[in-house]
C-alpha cells in the first residue's frame, strides 16, 4: 500500500534556493513554495515515488489559482535546481523509505522518565512519603486536570491535518494580492486548526474561491488572518458587502443591473411626446433638462392655429395639451 504522508523539513520554507527560483522566474516566493509543495504531494502519490511525470502545469495552475505562465516559469526555473527531468532532486535523501523509529524513541522516553521519577522518590527519602503525597489530591483535582489536559490539544496535534500547511500559503498569497503585510502566530494557526476540524470536507479550491472572493469584497484587507478565518466560508457563493450581502444585491439591483421601472418608462414616453409636439409647434428643437439635444434657431410659423393650442394628432388626438404644459422647459430661440 502507497504512504498516504510524506515528510517536511523545518528548513524547507527558510531555503535560499526558493530566493534564487524567484528571482530566475520572475515570481513571489510565496508562488515558488506553492507549487513545490504541490509538487511533493504528487511524487509522493506517484506509482513510483519521488517522480511527476505526466505533470500538467495548467491543472497545477488551477488547483493553485494562479495563471499557467507563472507555473511554467517556476518549473523552468526548478529544473537543475530541484527537479532533474521528471523526478525531485532530493527525494531520496529527504523521502527515504523508511521507519522514523518512533515507537524506540517513545519507549526510550518513557524509560528516561521513570529513571528521573525513581530518582526523585529516592531523594524524597522513601515511596512512602511520596504515596502520602499523592494521596492529598483529592479526586475532584485530579479529575479537574485530566479535562485540562484534554481540552488543550498541543501544537502539534493541531497542525498535524496536512491541509494546514497549504492552507496558511493561500492567506499568505492572499495577503500579497493585496498588497498588505502578513502576520502570522498562534492565534491564527489556532483559527485555521478550527476551521479545518469542523469543516473536514473542505478542499484548497474552495478556500482560495472564499479567499478571492473576499479579495473582490470592501472589507478592510489589512485585518489579521485571525479576525476573520472563522467566517470566511460566507465568501463560497460570491463578494459580500459591508453589511455582509451579496454584492449588488440592494437597492433594486441585483449585480448592477436595474429592474425595469413602468413609471420611469411611462414618463419618458410623455416627456418624449411633449418634445415632439413643441418640435412641431414652435419649428426648434428642445432642449433637455440636461443640456442635451441640437440647438437650433426657431422658424416663424404661419399655420393658423387657436392660441397656445398643440394641433389635434399630436400624441394622440387630444387638443387639451396647452402651452402652459411646457413651462420649466427650454425652448431655444423664444421668448
């Protein structure tokens, strides 16, 4: 059965070759540790591990949410460097397959402990005094620290989900983006630890989809990782507003297109009928509120008419349409 895990050196995000990878390829290195660590899980997953043959840079770029171009950049950049051909340079000294021998260092401890504890009990002068003491606890304290010591999982219980490691590199490229300062500490290795125990199905993909859509959002960027890993998950369907709803969504609209308005409509018929008929009446073009429309002279007209009185046809057979109707308007070239 092929390991489903494979081992990651202290040094490796610290190593100056990520430096001179970046620079040859003109990329964060941020990007450059990406696609390397992308690149162990698939030679670890390999029939023969330790190779990435087949490797397709465009389904590297998507699962990264990065374009193809910088991908390719940063393999040529690699190869000679970490990559010979098909396979990773240093996979065999770093990936070795092999036990770690955790199961003689686990007992080798227990030993050096009890060793130190029998010391102790003989420094304290007999096993006597040392049960006498041990009796003074009472049940309630011993059950009190028990619950302690389970309610507070160490560090490394709780950056053992291999998710962690890609995940913090997403809020750091996120944090790039943007073009603000990254911090990170325990506070936010603690955020993300909770929200990848309660959320197990979470993939990279839909994280960095949460992370680009907050991107997209006017939130404050410069918040720290911690402030808002706990909701990021409100992105999945798209940017949210500042009162936390889908962008767009208010007054109307929905992603910036507006609704039809009949009444809107129904008034520029009217103000268009209007127009038209003072076109008619006076011989000169209107002149919008707004500035808009030719401006031309008015040419006398000649065509009896009963004063003040649009002629009968106009916008519909209606003679009631009077002068006094086109008052706030602007007719160029009369008085």
């Amino acid at each position: 059965m092929a390991n489903i895990w494979l081992r990651l050196y202290h040094d490796m995000p610290n190593d100056p070759k990520w430096r001179t990878i970046a620079r040859a390829a003109k990329q964060p290195i941020t990007v450059v540790i990406a696609v390397y660590v992308h690149l162990l899980t698939i030679a670890s997953a390999a029939v023969e591990r330790g190779f990435v043959k087949g490797l397709d840079s465009e389904d590297l770029a998507s699962a990264l949410d990065i374009d193809s171009e910088a991908v390719d950049a940063v393999l040529s950049a690699m190869q000679g460097r970490v990559i010979e051909g098909e396979k990773l340079s240093g996979w065999d000294n770093r990936q070795a397959n092999r036990e770690d021998g955790a199961a003689e260092r686990a007992k080798a401890w227990r030993e050096k402990k009890k060793a130190e504890k029998d010391q102790a009990n003989a420094a304290n002068g007999s096993r006597t005094q040392t049960n006498a003491n041990e009796r003074k606890r009472t049940p309630d304290k011993s059950r009190e620290e028990e619950i302690n010591k389970e309610q507070k999982p160490s560090r490394d219980k709780r950056e053992s989900d291999p998710r962690h490691v890609p995940f913090k590199l997403a809020c750091e490229m996120y944090a790039t983006h943007k073009g603000v300062i990254f911090v990170w500490d325990g506070g936010e290795a603690k955020q993300l630890s909770s929200l990848l125990a309660a959320s197990p199905e979470l993939t990279l993909q839909t994280f960095q989809k949460c992370l680009n859509n907050r991107a997209k959002s006017p939130v404050p960027h410069g918040e720290r990782p911690r402030e808002w890993l706990g909701t990021v998950l409100r992105y999945q369907e798209g940017p949210l507003d500042q009162f936390g709803k889908p962008l767009g969504a208010g007054n109307g609209t929905t992603q910036g297109n507006h609704k039809p308005n009949a009444a809107v409509d129904r008034q520029r018929i009217t103000h268009d009928a209007i127009r038209d008929a003072a076109r008619r009446r006076y011989g000169a073009a209107v002149v919008d509120d707004d500035g808009r429309g030719p401006s031309i002279q008015a040419q006398p007209d000649t065509t009896p008419r009963d004063a003040g009185c649009v002629p009968p046809g106009v916008g519909g057979d209606c003679p009631e349409i009077r002068s006094d109707d086109f008052q706030g308007r602007t007719l160029e070239g009369t008085p």
